[in-house]
C-alpha cells in the first residue's frame, strides 16, 4: 500500500469505539515483595517494582495525535486501555520515552497528579512544565538519576536507542530513550521505541543480568527504520542478556501495514523454546517476573547506602 494511502486511512480511520481487552489487571492485589506489572496498552506499562509504582508512558486516549480533544488528527485504538487512570494506584513515578504522540499524550499526563516526579528524555521538559509539572528529571544517553520516593529510592539510566524525537516537523532537537530501571539489585529495562541496533549488547552484564526487557514489536511494515521486527527485538533481548521479555507497541494503533496480530504471532515463534522467557503478550495479562537469586551488599555498602 502506497504510503500516503496508508496515513491518510490511519488518520481518517471509520471504525466504531475501541474493542474491550480480553484481561483486566488488579494491581491492588499485587505483591509488593516482587516485580509485577500489565501492558495497559501501546506502551503503557503499569510495574509494581517491590512496591513502587511506575508508569512508562501513559496514553489512555482514544486518538493520539495534535489537536484538542476531541478532535484529534491521528490514529485511533483498536482496543480500550486495560485499565483507566482512575484505576490505577497512583504512580510513583512517570516515564517517557520521547516526544512522539503514541508514547508522549499530554492529556493523559494531565489525569495524573502534576508533583509526580517525571523522567524524560533531553529537550523535552518544556511540554511538560508548560501542564504543570513540577518534578520534571531530563536525562541523555548515559546519565543517571536517583528519584526518592515514599516507598523507597529507584535508579534510572537513560540508555541509546535507534529512533528520533521530534514531537512536529521542526523540533528535531529533542532526545529520545530507553531506560534501565534499577532497585534492590534487579534491572527493568524500558527499551520506548526503537529500529534493530547493537546498542542494547553493552548492557550485557553477567553479574547482574537484566531481569525484564521491555521491547517494542510493533510498527515495522513499513517503517524498518525506525521500529524493530519482532525477530529483531527478541535478538536485541538476547543481546543485552534479559532474563524475560514483555512485548510492548503492538495491538493497540494501527501505525503499520502488517496485521494487527502478526506481530506477537512472530515474536512467540522467534521466542518458542528459547531465552528470554516470554511472560505475556496481549493488553491487561498480569505478568511477574522469576526473580534471579542476588548477591548481599556487603554491611559497609549497606550502611552507605542508607
């Protein structure tokens, strides 16, 4: 399909309301002595991390896109979120990828209180003080921030990614992540939106493995530069030496030609019987993460980091 048929149907898109999903998490059940968390839907992630709760980002509207709601130029769910906001424990900490409209809504930020700390990519605060927030962390590939919350503090490292982060045509200055998430010696890494790239392979760390990657799927017919093919993800995983694999970036917005359910066909294939382990794949499955046994910090390191 010509490319410019392709957007003008994402965009002009006659389907009727978005479709239920089939699994509706109860993170008030969830331990708060593991790793646990849902794919609300696209790349909404609800982590219960030992307790604390983190959100990457949120996007519960319908349309995503410019605009005002509700009139949103962009393309439309095919499913309803998992959960609503109102749903939700309220979220320790946000965040966010990069500056596209399918990762960055503002009017599903706004649902959330403003004093809740936010980690963003580089040149992108000023979409969000602009609404409010007060706790806005930028980060670039490499840096690191601890942020205190009442459950205790939580690491988080921006780490390179293969895509872009120009929010319009212009601002192609803004910066674009993926993060390693890090509290009581286990690793989430958060991977946003990426292209195939060998960056993820210096995050192999055979001392202390990453527990869960979060990888996007979706999105690569036919935009290959810019999204990953499932076969290309669960490489990266490997890669980067991950432990299990949740998909995210698929099922949600039809950004892409290839079926709304080829993707999570091809990466339970590329994934059959080989690490990482897959823990869950459509909106709303509850998945916890096997916890690998870890090593006691020393009581000097222990003090030290009280």
């Amino acid at each position: 399909m010509p490319r410019f048929k392709f957007i003008k149907q994402m965009i002009f898109d006659g389907r009727g309301a978005p479709l239920p999903p089939t699994d509706r998490p109860q993170p008030a059940q969830w331990s708060h002595a593991a790793i646990t968390g849902s794919v609300l839907g696209h790349s909404t992630v609800f982590l219960n991390f030992f307790g604390l709760n983190v959100i990457t980002d949120p996007v519960f509207s319908k349309r995503v896109g410019p605009g005002v709601p509700p009139f949103i130029l962009g393309p439309k769910r095919h499913f309803s979120p998992a959960l609503s906001p109102k749903e939700l424990p309220a979220p320790d900490v946000i965040v966010l990828s990069h500056a596209h409209f399918d990762h960055f809504d503002v009017w599903s930020l706004r649902k959330f209180n403003r004093r809740t700390p936010v980690i963003t990519a580089r040149a992108t605060a000023d979409l969000l003080r602009c609404h409010g927030f007060e706790h806005v962390h930028e980060l670039d590939w490499g840096q690191t921030k601890t942020i205190s919350t009442r459950h205790g503090p939580i690491n988080f490292t921006a780490v390179e990614v293969a895509h872009w982060g120009a929010r319009m045509m212009h601002d192609d200055h803004r910066g674009f992540n993926g993060y390693l998430m890090e509290r009581n010696q286990h690793t989430v890494c958060f991977a946003g939106d990426t292209a195939y790239t060998t960056a993820f392979a210096k995050l192999n760390d055979s001392q202390r493995p990453i527990d869960l990657m979060l990888m996007p799927i979706g999105a690569y017919d036919p935009w290959i530069h810019a999204h990953c093919s499932p076969e290309q993800a669960a490489a990266m995983a490997r890669q980067a030496g991950a432990l299990a694999f949740v998909p995210i970036h698929h099922e949600t917005f039809k950004l892409s030609a290839e079926a709304m359910d080829e993707p999570a066909a091809r990466l339970r294939a590329a994934l059959a019987g080989k690490p990482p382990q897959l823990l869950a794949v459509s909106i709303g499955q509850t998945f916890r993460v096997p916890l690998r046994k870890t090593t006691p910090m020393p009581l000097s390191l222990a003090g030290a980091a009280k």
